[in-house]
C-alpha cells in the first residue's frame, strides 16, 4: 500500500534497472509519480520500466550512462518533455570498485569518479536549474554508503566517493534553499541487491550476523528513506544523510 501520495509528481532516476534503484523508482511510481527511469543498460531499463508499468506505475526510460553530460541533459529535458515538469531527482547510480590502495590502477579511479561523483554532481546541477526555473520547489536525493562514514580496506576509492558525496549534500542543502529545493542523501549500509548477493554468496547470513536489528537491509529499506525524503513531510530535512543499516554502523563490526 502507498504510504505517500506523489500524483502530480514528476521524477528522474539513475542506475535503476535493479536494485536499490529499482525500487525507488518501483515505489515512486506506485505512489502516484511519473517517473524517468535511466540504467547504463537498455535492456535492464526496458524491462524494469516495463514490470513497473505491469504494476499500474507511470514509467519511461532513458538508457544511458549516468556520467555523461549528454545523457544528464537529455533526461531532463525528456523529463519535462513527457511530464511537463520536474519534482525529483534521484543520482542513485554508483559503482563499487574493490581493490587495494597500492594497486589501485588510474582508469578504475577515473571510472569511479565519473560514475559515482561526475554524474551525480551534473544530474543535481541539470534538475536544480529546471527546479528553479519552475519557482516550485524540488528534491535531491543521492545515494551515498556507509563506506562513506568508515574505512574499510579495499575501498578506499570508493569510500572517498562517497564522502565526498556528503559534503556535497551539505553545500547543495545551504545554496539550494532559497529556491526551495531540499537536498539529501540515503546511506544504506549492507543492503541485498542482486549483485551483492552473487558477489559473496554467504552475503545475507554474514550480514544478518553483523546487523544489530539480526536482518540485512533489503532495496525496500532503502527506498522507504528516500520516499520520506522525497516526500513533503520532509520538507524541513535538507543537507543531512540518512543512514539505513539497522544499526550496524553504530558498533561497525567488521566482516
Ligand atoms: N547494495 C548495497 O549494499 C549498497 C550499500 C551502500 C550503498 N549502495 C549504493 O546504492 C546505489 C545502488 O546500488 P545497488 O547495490 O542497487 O547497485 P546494483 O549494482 O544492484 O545496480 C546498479 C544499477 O546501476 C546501473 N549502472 C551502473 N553504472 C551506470 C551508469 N554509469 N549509468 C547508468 N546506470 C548505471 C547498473 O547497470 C545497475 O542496473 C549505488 O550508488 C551504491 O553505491 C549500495
């Protein structure tokens, strides 16, 4: 059941062909927002828009990398194209490089940072200039990660993304306010994807473990979070990250 009502709303979504992504825009759409959903792979977008729509949700795609300037411009442009306007813009795309620092190769690093922060930083600049042009109002939200707040080894690159991801919601948060636009971002810790699950086979049974609540995160965790972000209750929350780990990140044990 809907638990929020976003008729009327208009929203752009990156890296949404599954997981996390997915289910955002799952959700936004079966509470009553159109949604553009955007994945690197066409295939992946076409059938996750398609399951959507199966739903009863309101859902097109633009496939496409997310880093790419191009791509940014022309989901908001097709955004306020199909749906007249834009409300919400979810940078949820983000690739997990693992690697150790000292052979951590310069074109995974420029991957990385062009995926995870370039397309981030141009999506929220892209929506945050129509938002303003609209005078209304608008939500940004990015995806960040407990990796972000602590080390772990081997994610140096990837952690250091995310951090820096933070720092930019507090700045957006401050400059974007006088158009009414609030910014923030959902920090999931361990959550069961797809791909984490296939990347660690023992992935649900080690986290549950390590989890204080004795359950890993699943992508609708995650996307109850970013609902009440997006939503008008939380129209006095911007600049902040909101963690969603059941609790792990209070004691951080490691795996
Ligand atoms: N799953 C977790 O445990 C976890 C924990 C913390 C943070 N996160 C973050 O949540 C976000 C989503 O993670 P997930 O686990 O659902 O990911 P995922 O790998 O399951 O799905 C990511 C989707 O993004 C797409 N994608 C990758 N690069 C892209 C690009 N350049 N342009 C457009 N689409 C692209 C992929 O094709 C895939 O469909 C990421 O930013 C990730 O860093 C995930």
């Amino acid at each position: 059941m809907a638990v929020y009502s976003f008729h009327n709303k208009t929203a752009v979504i990156t890296g949404a062909g599954t997981g996390i992504g997915y289910e955002i825009a799952r959700q936004l759409a079966l509470s009553g927002a159109s949604v553009l959903l955007n994945d690197i792979d066409a295939g992946l977008a076409a059938q996750a828009a398609e399951s959507i729509r199966l739903q009863g949700g309101n859902c097109l795609t633009l496939p496409g990398d997310s880093s790419s300037l191009d791509v940014i411009s022309q989901m908001v442009k097709t955004a306020v194209r199909e749906f007249g306007r834009l409300d919400f813009a979810v940078a949820n795309a983000g690739i997990t490089t693992f690697g150790s620092f000292l052979d951590y190769a310069p074109e995974q690093f420029r991957r990385l940072v062009s995926v995870n922060l370039q397309g981030s930083f141009f999506l929220a600049q892209a929506a945050a200039r129509q938002m303003a042009s609209q005078g209304a109002g608008g939500r940004i939200l990015f995806m960040s990660s407990v990796t972000g707040h602590q080390a772990h080894p081997n994610l140096a690159a990837y952690g250091m993304t995310k951090a820096a991801l933070e720092m930019l919601v507090r700045s957006l948060g401050v400059e974007l306010a006088p158009h009414g636009i609030t910014v923030n971002a959902v920090t999931p810790g361990a959550t069961l994807t797809e791909r984490t699950m296939r990347l660690e086979p023992d992935y649900q049974a080690t986290w549950d473990r390590l989890t204080p609540t004795g359950a890993t995160s699943t992508p609708a965790d995650i996307a109850h979070a970013a609902l009440f972000l997006l939503s008008d209750n939380a129209r006095q929350v911007t600049g902040q990250s909101l963690v969603v780990d059941g609790g792990w990140s209070a004691a951080s044990p490691a795996p």
